[in-house]
C-alpha cells in the first residue's frame, strides 16, 4: 500500500520532524500576564487603574519612609535635618519607643519584667497553639498566668502563690469527688478553691514583707501596647471558660437557667464596648460594699471579659448547634451522664467547629482593647493621643504614631488569624 | 404470659431532688434562682447604701432642667437653653445619620471589593485581598483618628482659599475641602417644590407599577416587555419636565469665602466625615468578606445548570446566583449593620456629638446622674439592636429553605 502512495505523491518525510516549542504568546510570563491581565478590555481597564492606583500609592509612601529620619530628638530637630524633603519623622518612634510599649509611668528600671513575661508568654502559649510539642509543657503553661502576674505587678511572692494554691487545692477536690458526682466534684472544688484563698489571704497578710524580690508596680502604671496586650489576653483567656458555661445554660432545659443565661448574652451583645467600659468606670463604684476601692484596670478587666465571654457563647453555641442530633443521642445510649456527655462527646467536637469564630471574636476583642483609651487609660492610642502628641518635642507627628500603631495591631491580628486558617485546615478530620 | 403490674408507688423523699432526673433539673432552677436573687440583692443594698453616703437619689428630673451646652452639628433646632432631653435627642439623630451613611457606603464599598476580590485579574483580585486585609486586621478606633487628622491636619484652612495667589480651590467651584470641614452646596427649597417632590414620589411608583405589569405579562401571556430602559426614562423623565414647567423650584446654594470662613452651603464637619468614611472602610472590608463568601457558597453547578437551561450569563447572575448568594449574605449583613450602629459611639473619641457624646458625655459629666444617663444610653442601644435582631428574625424565617 505504501508503495503505491509513495510514488503518486512528490514528498514523503521518512523521519518525525522534532516538536517545536509552543508559540512565545502562548507560554510562561505572556501567556500568565495575558490571562491574568489583559484578558479583555474591562480586564485590561481594571488593571491599568489598578497599576495607577499603586503607582500613586508608592509615590506618596516610599519617599516618605525611604526619607525617613530615626535619630533625632524633637520634631523641630527632625525638620532641620529633612530640610522641606518629604520625609518621615520616625525618631518619634525611637525617642518614645519605651513609653509607646510600657505607658509613661512604668519604672524603667523593670521594663525587663515585662519583656520576660511577653517572651515566656510565648513559651506557654506554645504548647496551646501547636499540639505536636509534648504535653509536659502544659505544666508551664499553667503556672504562666502567676508567673506573669508576678513579673508585670510586682510585690510580694506570696500572693500568686496562694492564688495557684487555691487552684491546686481545687483541683484535688474536685479530682476526689468526681467520681461519685460532678456536681458535687464542681462546686466542692470551687469552695475549697475560695476557702483557701480566704483563708490564706490572712496568713498573706501576715507573714508578707515590705521589702519583695520584685518591687511592686500599681495598676494605674501600666500603660502602652503592655496594657492592649495585659487586656487581650486576660480577656480572651477568661471569657472562654465563661462562654462555654453561657452557652451550655443557653441551650439547657431548664428554663430559669436559659432565661438568665439568654437575657445576660442579648443584653451585652445589644450595648457598645464603650457603655460598659463607662460603667467600669463611673457606675461600677455604686454596686461595691461601700468603702472598698477597686483598681480601674481590674473593673475593664471584668466588663472586657463579660462583653467577651457573651459573643463567646454565641459562638460556642452555633457550634453545638451544629452537631449532628445524633451524637447527642449516642452520648446519651452509651449511658454517660450530662456532664460526662458534654466533656467527652459534645463538647471537643463543638469547639473544634467553634474554632474560627472563637478566634475572630478574640481579634475582634484585641482590637478593642484599644476602647479604654476613652475612659483616659493610657494604652498604645491612649499613650499617643495623650502624653506623645500633647509634648511639645512631638506636637504634630501624627502620620508616623498611628502608622506604628497600625502596623502593631495589623502584625498580631493578621498572625491570629493565619494561625486559625492552619489549624482549621489542621482539624479537618471530615473527608472530602 | 406474665401481666406487668405498675411498679409500687414510691414515696417522695428528700433525695430524690438529687439523684431523680424527673426533680434534679427543678433543685437545680431553684439554686439558680436563689443564687440570682441573693446577688441582685446584694448589688441593690450596696446601691443604696452607696447613694445614701453620697446623698444622691436616683431621678429623671435631670432630662428637664436646660443643660447649658452646645451641640454643633443640630439636625432639629437645639441651643444652650434646651433640656437635656432635646439634647439627647439630638444625639440620637446624629447616631442615626452617622449610621445610616456609613452602612449605605460600607455595603457599595464591601459588594464592589466582595465581587472584585473574586475578580480573574489577578492584580485587583490581589488588591481587593491586601484591603480587605489591611482594614480588618486594625482597630476601628485607629482608623477613625487617622482620617480626623487627614481632615484636621492636612486640608488647608479656609484662609488658604484666599486672594490670587490661593493655594487651595474649591472642587467645580462647588465643594470645599477645608480643615473646618466639607462644604457642599445646599438645595433651597421654593414654592412649588412639594408638587415636585410629589411627582418624584409618583414616577417611583409608576416605576413600581410598570415592572409589575410587565411581570404579570410576561408570566400570563407570554410576552417580554423592555423593563429597564422605560424604568429609567420614567425615573429621569416626568421630574426633569416638572422642573422646567413650574419655574425651577428647587435652586443651589453654593458656600462662598466669606470673612474668614465659608458661609452658605452645607458645613459636613471633620468629625461627622472621620466617622462615617473610618466605620464604611472598616466595615466594608468586613461586608466584602461575606459578600465573597456568599457568592463562593453557591456550587459551580448552579452556574453550569442554568447555562444548560439557556439563560444568558446576565440572566444566570439575576436569576439563579443572586437570589441563592443573597440568603447567604444578608443575615451577616444585617449583623454588621448593627455592628456600625455601635461603633458610632466611638464618635465620642473625634467629638462628634451623637448620643453618646451628649447624654453618655456632656449630660453626665455636668448632671452627675451616672447612673440615669448610662442605663437610658444603654437603652437605647438595646432597642436598637433588639429591633435589628426581629428584623433579621423575620427575614430568615422568610428565605429559611422550605425542606420536607
């Protein structure tokens, strides 16, 4: 057969001629750019006013930061050396770097001491965060919040350790009676926790010295980005507890229980942060024994952690809510009581869904730590809004202050949330 | 074959209130309630001790006495003679403006980057992310102060509009942008103008009326009407003639340099802008992540079989995704509706005065009446918020997927 065709036809190529690259539109930046670019002229549109966009954007920034000058020490002095040349004055930052982290009242001998507790805090977050580490950390983990307390605040030794005695004491109560009911287990141990407190806060009081290892700092010192992070963290780390107890009420048979429970989480998530900061502020007072004083950062601390620990249990709750009825009712056919049904079936599952909204409600409460600046406590924008910009060396430097503070709260609520999307990609145990 | 007979009776003893399920949950609501009564009581009689000590009383007489202050941005008339509660109420319509700007202006500004973030180009796509990105991850409050000092700092002041040699002008001859704030003009209303107002209102509902007519003739007989360009005529048409026809009734205002500031026009203070622009960027990052969400939650598959019906790519959009998106988007929507309305009582770190800023601010600082002022701020943020949630409760039992 091919014979035949060989001779009626003039050409026939005996070898396989090589393959030829694809056409250089068709391949590698080109072909990306004209896909992902220039697809279209609405596309070609858009990108060209986007290209503009950041062209004025750089434009206006890069100078302003590449000019940037970082040593010196007033604002005046800051124009000398810029001579008209736009220029950013970011010796603000390094002049009053101290007072934007710590507040201006903090001894500067002891600025060690906060640092310390910021590095360990994330040596005790760690093995929160990441489960792969070994659990023994989680020992650290718990001593943290004393060891913190004792670094930041000062004073006597004592005091946090009676603290972790009450927990400790606590924790053997409850392990002892656990086991014949969880009720009694539960509120046994909160008793005892509390009796050991009141108790020791005698034999405190007694056998503590004036002169401590640590020098005690008041409250009304810390200030800074320490206090946005004091806040954020005793904040979120409280309310989750707090939440899940919300949550469990509002979901609970009993109706008087839902109906405290519901009318607490409605009310607080219907009034602004800044009603119930007022009230920690000027209202609080009134419904105290009277008599006693009570540190304004402590009253944030509790309004913060109820406003916190209302838009937890919402979270928590969609997440019980979204559990198949069937779990429920396994827990139930394997016999275990309510409490053992919520610890060992319901709720590790529940949380695991919660995880995202829990986290968005703790960014969400990071960045409104910076709400006490209104009730004239002196966090980051307190401290710049207050004694940075009202000093006559830094009268004027706003766009450098509250870019850093931007910055600031952008670096540590950005890193949050890329640490959920990990871990929820972590937790996916549902094959799909 | 064995006859059951009931168990014996047992009689009810104490224990059982502990141990018997059928008991448990009533000593349980007991203790609770108890518990609450005991605390309620305790923080009622150190309420009262502490009022006593101070020799206060609580009392609403305050709302009536003048309070003595000025309020600058007045949506209904108001001066320094006016009671507290003329006071209030101007705050809680500056409340209610601040609100309602921002959410028109977040909800434009989240659709657009929400749609725009899903975008193919890869550039605006990219943009959209480093927004949505950059606004969520900052505290409102931050962003509210950064835009006051745009408007406070950086715009030149009504001096600088001056002489020959300006170094500011107004926008079309029309806007001022001074550290004093915005000057827009101002519509005068003349006779004649509520008969043009009516025939607005009217062609509204002739445009309503059309569509309607046109649906019902299309779904009885069969026959497509145009509907969007009639719409439009009717909406530009009939005003646009009844202007001309009775004489120009409604003229503008322009704000002019005089003295050392502008006069005339409409005065939009630094405040009111800082608030409204800080709270519609910060929250329209927030909306464009739902907004994305919603659009993403709505399977290819949908998309694919409407094309299989033979919908055009317009028609796929209005008709298939939008409806089903829009029961995903709304209700957060709603949600960040109500979140707006409480960040606005951040108004009181740029001075704006709304409800907080006069009755959380001025009134209590001035009357003392902490406790009064706070639980009707409260108040009112509950009513509000209250009155979204039925709101949102409706709406979800309307669009709910009606299943077996």
């Amino acid at each position: 057969m091919s014979d035949t065709h060989a001779q009626t036809v003039a050409f026939v190529r005996e070898t396989q001629i090589p393959p030829a690259p694809p056409p250089t539109m068709e391949t590698g930046a080109i072909k990306w750019v004209r896909e992902n670019l220039f697809s279209g002229w609405a596309n070609t549109l858009l990108t060209l006013v986007s290209i503009y966009f950041i062209y004025q954007l750089a434009t206006f920034v890069l100078p302003w930061v590449l000019n940037g000058v970082w040593n010196t020490s007033s604002l005046s002095e800051c124009r000398d050396v810029l001579q008209g040349v736009t220029g950013g004055c970011f010796s603000v930052l390094t002049d009053r770097w101290n007072q934007l982290l710590f507040g201006f009242q903090y001894p500067s001998e002891f600025y060690w001491r906060p640092s310390l507790a910021f590095v360990l805090l994330f040596l005790a977050a760690a093995p929160v965060l990441f489960f792969d580490l070994p659990r023994k950390l989680l020992i650290f983990t718990g001593l943290y919040p004393f060891i913190a307390y004792w670094l930041i605040w000062g004073g006597t030794i004592l005091a946090p350790i009676l603290a972790l005695l009450g927990f400790v004491v606590g924790y053997f109560v409850f392990q002892r009676f656990v086991k014949e009911s969880f009720a009694m287990g539960f509120f046994g141990a909160i008793v005892a926790a509390f009796l050991t407190w009141w108790l020791g806060g005698y034999v405190v009081d007694a056998v503590a010295s004036e002169d401590t290892l640590l020098t005690a700092v008041p409250s009304r010192d810390m200030g800074g980005f320490m206090l946005n992070m004091i806040l954020g963290t005793v904040c979120v780390s409280l309310s989750l507890p707090f939440g899940i107890l919300l949550a469990l009420g509002r979901q609970s048979d009993m109706p008087i229980i839902k109906w405290i429970c519901v009318v607490f989480i409605e009310f607080i998530r219907g009034v602004p942060l800044i009603t119930l900061l007022f009230v920690a502020n000027v209202v609080l007072a009134y419904f105290l024994p009277p008599g006693t004083t009570f540190d304004l950062i402590l009253r944030v601390i509790i309004m913060i952690t109820m406003f916190a620990s209302a838009y937890i249990a919402e979270v928590i709750r969609g997440g019980l809510a979204a559990l198949p009825k069937g779990q429920y009712e396994a827990a139930d056919s394997l016999g275990l009581d309510y409490p053992q049904a919520m610890r060992l079936i319901i709720l590790p599952q529940a949380l695991k869904i919660s995880i995202p909204g829990i986290v968005n409600v703790a960014v969400g409460l990071f960045k409104d730590t910076t709400l006490v600046s209104v009730i004239s406590m002196f966090d980051l924008v307190g401290m710049i809004r207050g004694p940075i910009l009202a000093s006559t060396d830094w009268n004027g430097v706003y766009w450098e202050l509250f870019s850093f503070a931007a910055l600031l709260f952008f670096i540590v609520c950005y890193g949050i949330s890329q640490y959920s999307q990990w871990l929820e990609r972590r937790l996916a145990t549902d094959h799909r | 074959m064995t006859t059951l007979t009931d168990p014996p009776r047992e009689s009810f003893r104490l224990s059982m209130l502990i141990n018997d399920t059928r008991y448990r949950s009533l000593t349980f609501q007991a203790i609770a309630l108890v518990i609450l009564i005991v605390i309620m009581a305790y923080l009622g009689m150190n309420l009262v001790a502490n009022l006593a000590a101070a020799g206060l009383n609580i009392s609403y007489e305050f709302l009536g006495e003048p309070a003595g202050y000025d309020i600058n941005q007045r949506p209904i008339p108001y001066d320094s003679q006016s009671t507290h509660m003329r006071a209030s109420i101007v705050g809680i319509l500056n409340t209610l403006i601040v609100a309602f700007l921002a959410c028109v202006t977040a909800t434009i500004l989240g659709v657009f980057a929400g749609v725009l973030r899903l975008s193919k180009n890869w550039l605006v796509s990219k943009l959209m992310a480093v927004y949505v990105e950059a606004f969520r991850n900052v505290p409102v409050l931050i962003w509210i102060i950064i835009i006051f000092s745009i408007m406070t700092v950086s715009l030149p002041g009504p001096r600088d509009f001056r002489g020959d040699d300006a170094t500011a002008s107004m926008v079309f001859d029309a806007f001022a942008f001074t550290n004093r704030g915005v000057y827009t003009p101002k519509p005068i209303w003349e006779a004649g103008s509520t008969a043009l107002i009516v025939i607005f209102l009217a062609s509204l509902v002739a445009i309503w009326a059309y569509r309607r007519y046109a649906r019902k003739q299309l779904y009885e007989q069969g026959n497509l009407l145009p509907v969007f360009w009639p719409s439009l005529a009717l909406f530009f048409i009939p005003t646009i003639l009844a202007y001309y026809i009775l004489g120009r009734p409604v003229s503008l205002e322009y704000p002019a340099l005089q003295g050392f500031n502008f006069q005339g026009g409409i005065q939009i203070r630094g405040s009111l802008i800082a608030l409204w622009f800080a709270l519609a960027i910060y929250t329209g990052a927030f909306i464009a992540e739902n907004v994305r969400a919603g659009i993403q939650a709505i399977s290819k598959g949908q998309t694919e079989a409407a094309a299989a019906l033979g919908l055009r790519p317009g028609r796929i959009m209005n008709l298939v995704i939008l409806p089903q998106a829009l029961r995903v988007i709304i209700p957060p929507l709603i949600s960040q509706y109500l979140n707006i309305t409480k960040n606005s009582s951040l108004a009181i770190a740029v001075g704006y005065m709304d409800i907080t800023g006069t009755l959380g601010g001025i009134t209590l600082n001035q009357t003392g009446r902490a406790i009064e002022a706070i639980l009707l701020l409260m108040l009112f943020y509950l009513t509000i918020s209250l009155s979204i949630s039925a709101i949102l409760n409706v709406y979800n039992e309307r669009v709910k997927l009606k299943e077996r």
